[in-house]
C-alpha cells in the first residue's frame, strides 16, 4: 500500500511565528486530507488537497501531486494550533492511510 | 468539524461488561468507518460500512462487533474487551466511499477498560 511520511515529527514555536509541515507519499493519489487533533482528541478536517492550493484563514495546503508531495503552511501561529496535525492519503481504491503526524506546540 | 455526533466521551468498563458505542451523522454520507487510537499514534481503520453494508473488515477481533441500523447511525458493541483495547475510538463519514470523499471525524469515544 501508499506509504505516507510526515515531517518533521516534533515542532516548537513562538507564537506568531510561521512554519511550514512536509508529507511525502510513496505513490499518486486520489484523495488526500490534512487534519488537525487537538489536545481533546479532537480530529478537525483542515483540508481536503489531493492536488492543488487552498487557503483557509491563516492555514493554506498546497499538494504537489506529481512529486508526491503535500505542504500545509501555518501563519502568525496561535497557541490554538498546537497539537498533531496528520496527513493522510488514499491511492487507487485503497483504504485512507495516515502517516505518523507532526506534534506542533505553540508557547506563549 | 461536528457534524458526525458520538456518544458517550468517556466509557470505563470491566472486562465483563458489555457495552455500546454510539455514532451518528446527518450529512446525508452514505459510507461510515470506525478507527481505533492508541496515544501518540495515528488512527487505525477497524470498519468501513457503505449503504449500510459491511465492506471492510480489518481483521478486528469479535469481541468488538459493529452494526448499520440505517444510514444516519453507527454503533459499535463491546464484549469481554482487555485493557489492552483501552483508546480513543473514532467514529467517521464520507459521502461515499470513492476516492473523491473526504473523512469528516467525530469527537470520539475514549475508552478504558479495567
């Protein structure tokens, strides 16, 4: 199956910084969805970029399809974005598979 | 991201007990999935129903039973667990399941067996 890698593992920033998050995925895709878990658990859908840039707010995603890739750009950070953010990926009629997250914390 | 509803946040039980996990959604989706959590991992699929049918079943044990009354809900029934299967379950649905539907997640249910 599509193998999903995210990038980096751990992040730490001031708020008011900007940082950017990697996901690199072994194979084209057809669907692939950026989420962020809150420290409640929750799992929010960011966006849903299988190729493409979108922008939400202070959040955009672009998904470089052709090189398998997918960036998701976090502006002016809040201490509200902390937590994991997942990049999950789907390829052919394979089942959504999710890479091991980014845990982003944001300190006042 | 609220729109798929479950019931209870929090569920203790005993390793004797049975109980019930409970997922609904008004979307009008027509595939639901159920993932299991364990901390500091990325959800893993237990269950894909699409049209109220069963279509993928990832090799989950049958202590853990899922069920489709209809298209809106989707419960989860639990029996004899071991406290190993203690995690956040994840309830999920999509307008189908073709490759063009995006996951919309509920809150979860964070269970503990004792």
């Amino acid at each position: 199956g599509i193998q999903v890698e995210q990038s980096p593992p751990d992040l730490i920033l001031q708020e008011g910084a900007n940082s950017t998050l990697r996901c690199n995925f072994s194979d084209s895709v057809n669907n692939l969805q950026w989420f962020h878990q809150n420290p409640w658990g929750q799992l929010i859908n960011l966006f849903y970029i299988p190729s493409g840039t979108k922008q939400n707010g202070r959040l955009s995603a672009t998904t470089v399809a052709t090189e398998r890739y997918s960036l998701l750009y976090i502006s002016s950070s809040q201490t509200t974005d902390s937590g994991v953010y997942f990049c999950a990926a789907r390829s052919g009629y394979s089942t959504l598979t999710f890479g091991k997250g980014t845990m982003l914390l944001v300190s006042p | 991201d609220t729109e798929v509803t479950q019931t209870p946040k929090h569920l203790v039980m005993g390793m004797t007990n049975k109980k019930s996990l409970k997922c609904e959604q008004h979307m009008g989706h027509r595939a639901m999935y159920w993932y299991k959590q364990k901390a500091k991992k990325p959800p893993e699929l237990m269950f894909v129903y699409s049209y109220e049918k069963l279509s993928i079943n990832e090799s989950v044990p049958s202590r853990f039973s899922p069920e489709c009354p209809n298209s809106s809900l989707l419960n989860l029934h639990l029996h004899a667990l071991q406290p190993e299967d203690s995690a956040l379950y994840l309830c999920a649905s999509s307008p189908g399941v073709g490759y063009n539907s995006p996951l919309h997640f509920g809150n979860g249910t964070r269970l503990t067996v004792t």
